[in-house]
C-alpha cells in the first residue's frame, strides 16, 4: 500500500493522466499536418510567419509537457524559452 501510494503522489507530482498525454500527441500531430500543408497551399507572405508560430506553438508544448518542464523549476523554463527566442531571431 505504501508503495502505491508514493507512486500516485509522484504522478500527480508531474500531472498529466495517459489521456492528457494522447490528448497533446494528437494536438502536435493536428499542427505538424498543418505544416505540411503549408507547402502546397500558397500562402505567400505568410509562409515564414506561419510555419514559425506552428514551431513555436510545437517547441513549447513539447517542452512544457513532454519534458515535464511545466512542473520543473522556473529556471529550465527561461533556458528552453530563451532557446526558443532565439531559435525565432535566427530562422527570420
């Protein structure tokens, strides 16, 4: 009994439930295919713009739930979104 319960506790601890995790796999699938999409439809101007928001949008869901960095320490967050920021100022 002690065991499972240190076990539960410990999941809550990082929060999300198998249907969460399924719930953003298909979220980042939903984007991926948009930006898929980008190269046969014309979007003009907004080509770049676009793909770098649905990376942006990918990078942070990844980051945040995936590596568990939404329930970490608030330091690992601005080392992953200054990546992020400057991954942006690189790509435009």
């Amino acid at each position: 009994m002690t065991t499972n319960t240190a076990n539960s506790a410990h999941q809550e601890q990082h929060g999300m439930s198998d249907a969460g995790y399924i719930r953003i796999a298909i979220i980042l699938a939903t984007i991926t295919g948009l930006e898929v999409s980008t190269y046969y439809v014309n979007f003009g101007v907004l080509f770049l713009p676009a793909l770098l928001i649905m990376m942006a949008i990918k990078f942070v869901m990844v980051v945040s739930y995936f590596m568990h960095l939404k329930f970490d320490n608030k330091i690992f967050s601005f080392l992953f979104y200054a990546g992020l920021i400057l991954a942006i100022g690189v790509y435009a």
